[in-house]
C-alpha cells in the first residue's frame, strides 16, 4: 500500500468514525446516497476555502487570517454546501436533519483537511500519522462538528419554526465562529508554550466531551421533540 493511501484511510477514518457515532442519533436515518454526497461536497468545499484564506491572508496580518478570516470562511462554506444541495433536496422533512447534514458536511470538509496534514513530509513513519490521526478526531475534527453541529441547530429552528429567520441565524454562525476561533487560539497557545503549560493541554480535552454532551442534550434531543412540525416555506 502507497504512503498515500495510508494517508488518505487515517484522514478519512476519524470523520467516519464520528459520522457513524452521530447517525445513531438519528431516529429516521437519512438515505446512503444523500449522506454520501454531502459528504464529498463538503470534502472539495475544501478547495475554494483554502484559495480564498490564501487570498485574503496576503492582505491581512496572520493573526486576522488565523482567527477570523479562516474561520468565518470555513463555516461559510461548510453552510453553502447544505444551502445548495439539502435546501432544495424532499429528504429534508424534520428538523434534526438539518442538524445532521452540517455535521456531514463538516466532517467531509474535516477528512480532506486531515490529509493535507497527514501529507507532512516531516511525517515518515506510520505511527506518526497514526498518532496525527488520532489527535485530529479528538481536537479538530470534533471542533468541526461541534461547530457546525450548533449552527445546524439554530438554523433547523429557524426553519421549521420561526419567521426569524436571519436573526437566528446569524446568532448561530456566530456561535459557530467563536467555538471554532477558540480552538484555533488553544492550538496555537499549544504550539507556542509546548510544555510550559501543560494545564492547558488537560483543560482543552476537558472542554472536548463537555462539548458532545451539550450538543446531543441541547440541540439533537430537543429537535427530535421538534419532528412532526410543518416545514416552513
């Protein structure tokens, strides 16, 4: 097997394995064919967000690159591919669906990504990738999710139940934006104090299960209360 393939199967199974773990919430499961495709979507929304952080990163300092730039474009474009294809698509019939979909989609956007880390070529062996791997589904691609998850949330309630539509909305993205903000300003916090301040390690992991367990409480378990309600055109 090429070094490239390995690659591609350890970027590729810590999105499946959050994927399969977040489907089992669903009591109505979503079709194969439409999972798949919002998927592979949000894995190539990977292309125009990186072209554009690149863009606007050459205009900007990194710090404006690092914490919002990059961020407000990466939850944008995680949302346009659901805008796109879920909007317009019969399969979107309950609330949680919505939810679900922006967790799919971040979790392709999330795969693509952990393969352009895993392609370091600083990375030469194989427990080196696995061990990126693995610090990627506890960090980085749970981020993703959490924080799509959330602005999935606010926008099913908009949806399926308010005319507030825009305003609730907005709040969503920007909660979004701000957890994901946070968790880039941990890692490079991280990065730059590698070990001085070890607490900070310990204090980010604990903030990772508190995450999941707010966002199936709060957010999948009260849409699911929410199902029989008429779809708001």
């Amino acid at each position: 097997m090429t070094s490239f393939a390995v690659s591609l199967i350890l970027a590729v199974i810590p999105s499946l394995l959050w994927l399969s773990f977040y489907l089992r919430k669903d009591a109505h499961p979503e079709p194969n064919w439409m999972i798949l495709k919002v998927f592979l979507y949000g894995s190539l929304a990977v292309a125009p967000a990186i072209i554009a952080e690149l863009g606007l990163e050459i205009i900007t300092s990194q710090w404006l690159a690092i914490f919002l730039i990059s961020v407000f474009i990466e939850e944008i474009i995680k949302y346009l591919v659901i805008r796109w294809i879920v909007f317009r698509s019969p399969e979107l019939d309950e609330p949680v669906d919505l939810m679900l979909y922006m967790i799919i989609s971040a979790l392709g956007f999330a795969a693509l990504e952990n393969l352009f880390f895993l392609l370091d070529p600083q990375l030469v062996s194989f427990a080196s990738l696995v061990e990126i791997s693995a610090a990627r589904f506890l960090t980085a691609v749970f981020i993703h999710t959490l924080s799509s998850g959330l602005f999935g949330y606010f926008l099913a309630r908009n949806y399926f139940l308010t005319n507030r539509r825009k305003k609730f909305s907005i709040l969503g993205f920007l909660l979004a934006v701000f957890l994901h903000s946070l968790y880039n300003g941990f890692i490079i916090t991280l990065s730059n104090q590698a070990g001085e301040q070890p607490g900070l390690v310990w204090g980010l992991f604990a903030v990772l299960p508190l995450g999941l367990i707010l966002l199936y409480i709060f957010s999948f378990k009260k849409l699911r209360q929410l199902k029989f309600l008429p779809l708001k055109k």
